[in-house]
C-alpha cells in the first residue's frame, strides 16, 4: 500500500506522475553476476515496472527499488544466474492520501 498508513508510517511512495515507488530487499548468494529484475501487471495493460538495482553490495543483501506505473496486480520475477525467483503483488494507494 502506497501512501500514508492508519499508523502514520508509510510501505510505499506515490510520485507525482501515479506511479508507486516500494523498496524491496533481496538476497544474492555469490557477486559474480547482476540481478536482474522484471515485473509485468496481471489484471490489465501496463507498461513494465521500472527496477533500479544498484551493484554496491557483495554477496548478501541486496536493496533494489521498484516502480510500479499503475496499482494493480504485479507479478514481479528476479533472475540471478539461472534461478529464478517470482512472486505476485496487489499494489494499492491509501485512502488517507500520499
């Protein structure tokens, strides 16, 4: 959920253009390769997210920023090497505003 949460905190951002902007952490097991990230919308036409993956960690954890260009259900899939990594996502906004 983007916006403000009843508790004050936020999970996501809302730019100004609509899109949501969430922080996800990954795990990575050895540097000698990029993550890479994709992620496509289920429920309606899209375009991709945008992920931004910094190569500043070695092995271990790994923070990436992920854009989503509309809310709506994201099927978000992380490649490292040959594995291969997916999950499905509901991205909504708060109805307490940004």
């Amino acid at each position: 959920m983007a916006g403000r949460l009843p508790g004050g905190g936020s999970r996501a951002t809302i730019n100004p253009n609509g899109s949501i902007y969430a922080k996800y952490a990954w795990w990575r097991a050895s540097d000698d390769a990029r993550l890479k990230i994709s992620g496509r919308r289920l429920d309606a036409a899209a375009p991709p997210l945008i992920a931004d993956v910094p190569n500043v960690y070695g092995v271990g954890f790994q923070p990436t920023a992920l854009t989503f260009p509309t809310p709506g259900c994201w099927r978000v899939t992380g490649t490292f090497k040959s594995a291969t990594v997916s999950f499905t996502v509901r991205v909504t906004t708060s109805s307490l505003g940004p």
